[in-house]
C-alpha cells in the first residue's frame, strides 16, 4: 500500500484540466460489449478502476489498443464467455463496483451474465436488486450462489416491458439500458436516473444505431434494436475532480484556473460551493477561483442554519459531500451535512477532529461543521484513506495543514484520481509519494 506525505500551508497556483470521468468510463466501456464492431473511446482517466475494467475486458477476449495517453479502441469479436465462469473472474470482478456493469451487455448479446458480489469503496450497504429485478422483468432467469455470493442471469430472448425502478439507482440504470437496447419491442424505465454520465451513455448507445428517447428524463423509452455497430466517444470532464479542485483552491486559500469543465454538465456544483461563499467566475468553458483568506457561509433566507444535502440528479451528487464537509471546517460559520444515501460515507470525520476541525456527529448520516474561518489551521496528523472521496478529502485537509501529514492507503485515491500527485506538484504543493 502506498503513502503520501504532504508538507502543508503551501498555496497553489496555477490551471489544472480535469481527468475523464470515472463514472462515464466504467459506463461506456462496458457498453463495447454490444457490438462486434470497434469502438474508440477518448478521454479515458489513467486510474486504477477504469485500468482494472480494461484488464477483464482483455481476459473476456476484447481486442484492445492504447491510441494515445487517454485513448482506446475497443473490438469484442470473439468473446470468451468460459472465463464469465472461471476462478479468475471470480476474483478479478470482486475488486471493481463497476464491474456489475458487465452484466446488462452480455446479457443482451450473449445471453447470459455472471458476476461476482463487486467490490469498491466502503461507504455502506450498496444493494444490486434494481439491477437484477430489471433483468428479471426483461425476461432472464435469475440465480444466485450464496456460498460464492456469485449473480447470474440467463435468457434465450429479452422482451421490451414497462418498469418502475425502486430507486433512481445510475449503475442500475446504466445496466438495463444496455440490456433493453437489444431486447424484442420497447421497453420504458421510470424513475430512471438521469446523471450527465447516463446522458452519454444513451447518446453513445444511440450513435451505435439504438433507439433511446427521453434522455435527460427520468422516463427513458428504449425501442429495441437487432444489433449495434462501431462509434467513436469522448468522455467528459469528471464533476467530481472538478469539485475537488474547488475545495483544494478554498482550503489552500489559492488561486487556480480549471480548463475545459463543461459546466452546463455540473449542476448544482457550483451554486452550493458559492453557498459556502466561495468565489467561482465562469469564463467560456473554464472556472477560474481567485485567492480568498475567508469565505463565510451564507445561512437560509430565514437566518436558519445552512443544510447541504445529497440527492439524486438534478440533486447535489453524493460524492462531493466529504469534500464540502472539509471545506466547511475552514469556512466562516456553520452547516449541517447530511449524507442521505450511504450510511458509512461520514466516518472519516474522526481524521478531520484529530486536526483539529470542529465537527459533531450526530448520526452515521449528519455531521454539524463548525467554521473556523482560518483563524485556525488544521493541525497536521497521520491517517488512513478509507475510500476514493474521503481519501482526497484528507488530502485537501493535509494541504493546509500547518506540519507534515501522512496518509496510508492511497491506493484508495489512485482509484479515482489520475496522478494527483504529479499534477498537484505543477501547482506547487509539497507532496512525495512513498510505496
């Protein structure tokens, strides 16, 4: 296991251009399972995730060429579907969330999936029935190893049918999408989620020659299709490192240039980073952050303490929260965090007390964040990443920390964030890894 070691109070300078998108990859990657014909996907972020899903598409038989620093072509022509069942798969599916994702295509094609229970990061219980209950009402058969915690789904055809998820569920949804789009007659997902990420999906899947309306809603018609052929996709900019960089520019009292953020894909991101008085100009496609020494909380119009929440898209996204919870301990004034969707994601905030940070948790699911408004710095401390966005919370922390921090585990980071510690360098930060 790696580990970072981190000389905090530098300020940073300079313009960053955010990686591709995490959460699209392992989408749109999958998704070159539906044809035989090439796919050439650009954009692609160089991170362990995305690394580890291209790693089981080459043991599934796909053909696949590195084009460039971020880009990939993609042929799976001659699919090993033997190895769906083998002890390999069993252990390299278990280490990817996204590896679920697998599922949805080679049933549509191939008729049948397999999957062990998937890893990723540990945040709370993340439940597949949406999934396989989608699956199911599209006509596959259902089974499932206790013992091996090992999914299957088999069917000789899929039938287009009306569906109301359970919960608005992306990788869910992502998942029936590309099953349905090969599936006899149209099928309609309601409570579909809508994400950018699910947006590019269905607009990829639809240049492949598929039929998806109502993109950007949460009712997708899916008009099924006999087969797809090659297209060319670029990923887009990931809003969660974008946010990110927003917190380290705050917490660091810095001034940075993020390049090419397709903003019109970043929803609420930047009004709630401006409720924790955050200055943000947006410029052409670009967000400049200049130098604060404060920023200071804007409460309710009521006077009322401020609340920042998760929620589905359009909602605030869930992986920004551990972030704004950081940025918060150094604001001018108080808010309420409250993680709705994963009842782990706060745990980490035991790090933030240690150095210092004013926070009560009140539940596994609201912390209350009291601002020192910098009057303070955090205190420099060792600490352990427990997964991608607390890791790279820690790490924000340890930027403005007065000491040297140490953070374990930063395999966890390297998960989501590509060379973050190279790129933070051209900054001027004072960051050494150690493995």
């Amino acid at each position: 296991m790696g580990t970072f070691i981190i000389e905090g109070g530098h300020r940073l300078s300079g313009t960053i251009t955010p990686q591709g998108a995490k959460n699209e990859a392992l989408q749109v990657i999958n998704a070159v399972l539906l044809t035989a014909e090439k796919v050439t996907i650009h954009n692609i972020p160089n991170i362990k995730d995305v690394n580890k899903l291209i790693f089981i598409l080459r043991e599934l038989g796909v053909k696949t060429e590195k084009k460039g620093p971020n880009s990939y072509t993609f042929q799976a022509d001659n699919i090993n579907l033997d190895y769906l069942e083998s002890l390999d798969f069993k252990k390299d599916g278990s280490q990817l969330r996204g590896s679920i994702m697998l599922v949805g295509p080679l049933l549509a094609r191939f008729g049948r999936g397999y999957i062990p229970r998937p890893g990723g990061d540990k945040i709370g219980r993340r439940r597949l029935d949406t999934h396989f209950e989608g699956f199911i009402k599209l006509g596959a058969n259902f089974r499932y190893n206790e013992k091996e915690f090992f999914y299957g789904v088999e069917a000789d055809e899929l039938y287009g049918t009306n569906m109301l998820l359970d919960e608005a569920s992306v990788t869910g949804t992502a998942n029936i999408i590309m099953a349905a789009v090969l599936a006899k007659g149209t099928t309609t997902i309601y409570n579909a989620a809508c994400e950018p990420y699910i947006q590019q999906l269905s607009n990829m899947l639809n240049s492949m020659g598929a039929n998806i309306s109502g993109i950007g809603s949460n009712l997708l018609t899916i008009k099924g299709v006999d087969k797809l052929k090659g297209c060319v996709h670029t990923v887009l900019p990931d809003m969660i490192e974008i946010g990110s960089w927003i917190g380290m520019a705050a917490m660091t009292q810095s001034e940075l240039t993020i390049k090419n953020v397709s903003w019109k894909d970043l929803g609420q991101i930047p009004s709630v980073f401006r409720k924790l008085g955050i200055k943000l100009i947006h410029k052409d496609d670009d967000i400049f952050i200049p130098q604060q020494d404060e920023y200071e909380v804007q409460n309710f119009m009521d006077g009322s303490i401020l609340s920042i929440s998760d929620a589905p898209w359009p909602g605030f996204t869930p992986d920004l929260l551990s972030i704004v919870l950081v940025v918060a301990t150094q604001a001018k004034g108080s808010v309420l965090i409250h993680q709705k969707m994963f009842e782990s994601r706060l745990f980490f905030v035991d790090k933030l007390i240690d150095m210092g940070a004013q926070v009560i948790l009140c539940d596994p699911h609201r912390a209350t964040v009291i601002g020192n408004a910098h009057v303070t710095p955090l205190r420099a401390t060792t600490m352990t990443s427990p997964d991608i966005r607390a890791g790279v919370s820690l790490l924000i922390a340890a930027l403005s920390a007065q000491g040297t921090s140490t953070i374990h585990n930063i395999d966890q980071i390297d998960r989501g964030y590509e060379k973050i510690d190279e790129r933070l360098k051209a900054l001027g930060a004072k960051i050494k890894r150690v493995d």
